[in-house]
C-alpha cells in the first residue's frame, strides 16, 4: 500500500493501480486490518480517478469495520478521506463535519501518547486534515453563508494546531494555573480591540497557504497558492541576503499583496502567528497599503510573533516573571581569540541594558565563565527580568537539537548551551535576548514553528525572546541594541514598541538603512512592561566599564564600515 501510495502522490494511477491490485492480493492471507489499508488506497484511487461518489460508498462500508476492531488510527483516516471526497462533491457541511470529527480523534490519540515524537507526528497528521477543513469552510463563506460562526470556527481550528508541544511544556511548569479550554475568536478580538491592534494568523498547508486576519472590527480568511507563496518567500530571503535591491522590492511587494498586508486602522501591536515557510522571514520587512509608501511594516507598526494564543494566556496566567526593573543579566562573547572569532563590540552591547534602567541587580559577565555551572550564569536564582546575550552561536537547521550558544572563543564539539539545556530552565527571564545568528531559525516542524534556541527560550518558562532570523553583524547588533535600550525607558517598558523605535533609527541611518542590519531582529511573546526610572544604575556587577572606555569604544567604531564581524 506504501509503494501505490507513493505513485498516487506522483500522478501515476496506472501504476499505484498496479501496486495496489498486488497489495490486495497478500492481504487475503494477512489481517483484516490490512485489507482494510487496502481499500483505503482504492478510496483515494477513486479520488483521483474523478469517482468522489463511489469513494464515499466506500469509505461508508469501511466505518463499521474500522470501529469493530477498534482501531481508531483507521477510524480518523477514513474520516477525513471520507471529508475530502464530500468536498469534491461539494458537500461542505457534511465533510466539515468529517474533518472536525478527524482532528478529534487524532486528539485524543495525541493526548493518549505524551511523546514530544508523536506529538509532532500527530501535527503532521493533523495538518492535511486541518487544510482539508479550512478548505470546506472558506468555500462556505464565499457561497454567502453568515460569517461569524464560519470565521469563528477556522480561528478555533487554526489555533487548535499550533504549538502543542510547547503548550505542554509550559503547562507542566506551572500545572496549577492553566486556563481552560482554547480562547475563542470573540475573545481575542475583544483583546486585540482593548489594545488598538490586529492580528494575522497564517496555516501553511500542502496546496494552499491560509490568512486570517482580524482586529476588534471584524475577520477575514483568504488562501494561496502554497508553492507560490514558498517561491515568494525563497526569493525574498535570498535576494535580501545578496543585496539584490530590484529583486528584494518586487518579492516583497507581491508576498505582501498575497496576504494583503495593510497598515491598519489601529496604533496598538501587530500580533503575526507564522507558519511554515513564513517562519524563515520578518513580515517587518514587506511594504503595505494604507501607510507612507516609502515606510515598511516594520518601521510603522509594533509587531509581535506568538507561537499561539494559548501560549500568551498560559505566560499570563502561569506568573512567568514580570517584576518590573528588577534584574539584568547580561553575556558577552569574546574580545579575544582567532580573528574570525573576536566580538569587540559584544560586551557594550549588553552594556547598553544594564545602563539603560536604574536595576535593582546586575551582573555582566563573558560568556566563558558560564562553562562551569552551565547554570543561572552562576546565580543563586534562574529569574531575571532581562537577560541579555551577545555572542556566538551555531544553528543546525537540520537537527535543531544540536544548535547551541557558544561559550568559548575556541569551543569543543560538545560545549556550549544546546537547545536541550535551554528548554531545562537555564533561565526564566520575563525577556530573553539572543544576538547571535539566527538564533530563532530551526526545522520547522507542521503546527510546532522552529525548533530553535528562541523557542527553548519560551519553553523553559520565559514570557518572551528576542531573536534574529538571519546572520547579524557584531557592528550593527551594537548599534541596534543601543536604539533599543535607549527606546525602552521612553515606550514606558514596552519591549514591542521600543523595538520599532530602534527599526526606525537603524532604517533612518544611512549606514545601516539597509533591511539586513535591522529587520532580522523579532520578538516572539509579550513581555510585561519593564516599568522603572531613567537614571542608569549598576548594582552588582561583574564587569562595569568607565564611561572614558566606552566613548573611545564608541569614536573608534563610528567611522568604520558597519560590517565587521558576524556572530556565526
């Protein structure tokens, strides 16, 4: 049944016909469970033969067998075969129905299975049966039915498969104060409202890409294309990295014309729930209608990235640090070392956050001296209210578990901070800023997001983290940090905003005007307000600079080429 599989996906029904006519024939001697596989094939092969009709006759005849032998993997399949050949048919309700009554049972064989493998695994599985029921909806709404439940629906679905694994994660740090049930639509909307904002959330499917997009005035769902919007994507990560300006402006513009990217009536936040291959890009960086046209989004608007709407009530409601102007924690890397490996300006980067707020407690210190405790940067205690990292990392895009932050200039194969030691609770910050490379980019697993060193970050029971999706250089990370601190006090504490403001001073300035030095930065969770008074203040320190070394640092820097070392 695999290898008919296999050809069917190909578009070659004659030969997975073949395959399958001989897959019947050995299930004669096997189970009844194999022979039930067997017909599955030949449902999916009426499918593609034009015969929906007799795919469902089908797929009925099956249902009973399937319950009688208990086999509730067989069960939800046949569900959502049985959902997408009613689609064909256009009857959408009836297949609604399906797909609903598919994603529930593959829930709880997801629950049944508490491995984070399953998990993904069931994501993955989920994510056909996902698209395949936005699918029925969308079309039900642009055949006029009411709005309102349809939208509702998508948005419980959408939000239904994302991020489980991580909900988990969180849920079992604080188990006593986990809100019940999902949030609903009404709810959201009622929020984003209260706070001036919008809010898109994105499903990237096999065939189509969907969008909802909603503030507290009304919803909209749309889809495209799904390999035009991955061309899209591609060609404005490569075109950006290579400096192609001409082919930078043109993918942007039509990706943003694809999710019909507006400015907005709002002045509040931007909350964008990714997915799939618009997990690899800041939508910061696309033009939009309705503003300056000369002004991206991200110069115009606050945006936050959430992994879910879950994850923002159970950060709220799990008391995830928030102390205001509490404590700083900053990590540089290496000032010295091989050429290629020295960060000069690392160390005034996070500098620039102990200074910027009158902290109760700081502490600065190179990264290497975290080698030994591997813990709490050698603190009594793993909450902070910032911490702060500025050094290098390395990202294995393929097996995300093996990215790690670099502790040493000159680091073995198995030192460092993995993606493991992260998510144990290193620290629980109510901000986490990782400036290194890429240091939110990982596989992207279906419904999950990246797999990163940023998402460990919020699994281990942070509120939020502050991450870079493409190679930053040790220049303009400086630089940019200095914006965003200097921001951070007038914003009055609100990290989204402050980071806007440091966007448009980077994008103001014609040295680092260009999209690589400030649009890889984004905020992933909503910090609470870091509420204190201006006047800079270093309590406990394991480093503090004079104010002489760091004007010096400052003049020998101002006037050389903004390139200088990346953070790999």
């Amino acid at each position: 049944t695999n290898l008919a599989l296999c050809h069917l996906k190909r578009g070659d029904l004659p030969t997975a016909r073949a395959a399958n006519a001989g897959a019947a024939d050995a299930a004669r001697q096997a189970s009844p469970i194999t022979a039930l596989l067997v017909e599955g094939v030949e449902a999916r092969l009426l499918m593609a033969s034009g015969n929906p009709a007799a795919a469902v006759r089908r797929l009925e005849s099956m249902s009973p067998r399937a319950r009688a032998m208990e086999d509730r993997t067989l069960a939800w399949e046949i569900l959502y075969l049985k959902g997408l050949a009613m689609s064909a048919l256009g009857r959408h309700r009836e297949a609604g129905a399906c797909f609903e009554g598919a994603l529930a049972g593959l829930a709880e064989l997801e629950r049944e299975c508490r491995d984070l493998y399953v998990t993904l695994h069931f994501l993955e599985s989920a994510g056909d049966v996902v698209e395949g029921a936005l699918a029925s909806l969308l079309t039900r709404l642009e055949s006029g039915e009411a709005p309102d439940p349809l939208l509702g629906r998508a948005f419980e679905i959408m939000e239904s498969h994302r991020a489980r694994v991580l909900d988990r994660r969180i849920d079992a740090l604080a188990p006593a104060v986990q809100p019940a049930g999902r949030p609903t639509l009404t709810e959201v909307r009622h929020w984003i409202g209260s706070r001036n904002g919008s809010a898109l959330m994105v499903f990237d499917g096999e065939h189509h890409v969907y969008r909802l997009a909603f503030d507290g005035r009304g919803a909209t769902l749309i889809r495209n294309p799904a390999p035009r919007m991955r061309e899209l994507v591609g060609r404005v990560e490569e075109s950006l990295l290579a400096g192609a300006k001409r082919e930078q402006a043109a993918a942007t513009a039509e990706l943003a014309s694809c999710l019909r990217l507006t400015a907005g009536q709002g002045n509040g936040e931007l909350f964008i729930l990714p997915s799939g291959c618009l997990c690899r890009i800041p939508l910061e960086i696309l033009p939009v209608t309705g503003g300056p046209p000369a002004e991206p989004l991200g110069i115009q608007r606050a945006v936050v990235y959430l992994p879910s709407w879950q994850f923002l009530r159970r950060t709220e409601a799990s008391g995830s640090p928030s102390n205001s102007g509490g404590s700083y924690l900053g990590i540089h890397g290496f000032a010295g070392g091989p050429a290629g490996r020295r960060l000069p300006w690392a160390e005034q980067e996070v500098t620039y956050g102990a200074q910027a707020i009158a902290w109760n407690r700081t502490l600065i210190q190179p990264a290497a001296l975290l080698g030994g405790s591997r813990r709490h940067g050698g603190t009594p205690g793993p909450e902070w209210t910032i911490v702060h990292l500025a050094t290098h990392v390395e990202v294995n895009e393929e097996d995300p578990w093996r990215s790690r932050i670099l502790l040493e200039a000159n680091p073995s194969s198995e030192g460092g901070l993995t993606v493991q030691d992260l998510a144990e609770g290193v620290w629980r910050s109510n901000l986490v800023v990782l400036s290194g490379c890429a240091t939110g980019r990982g596989r992207v697993f279906r419904g999950e997001g990246p797999i990163s060193l940023a998402r460990s970050c919020l699994a281990s029971g942070s509120r939020a983290v502050l991450t870079t999706l493409w190679p930053v250089a040790d220049r303009a990370a400086g630089e940019f940090m200095r914006h965003f601190y200097d921001a951070l006090p007038r914003c009055g504490g609100q990290a989204a905003l402050a980071l806007r403001e440091a966007r448009r001073r980077m994008w103001e300035n014609p040295a680092f005007r260009d999209a690589t030095h400030w649009a890889g930065y984004v905020l992933y969770g909503l910090p609470a307000p870091i509420l204190a008074p201006e006047t800079p203040g270093v309590t406990d320190s394991a480093f503090v600079p004079t104010w002489l070394a760091i004007v010096l640092l400052w003049l020998l820097g101002a006037g050389r080429a903004v390139r200088g070392p990346s953070r790999p």
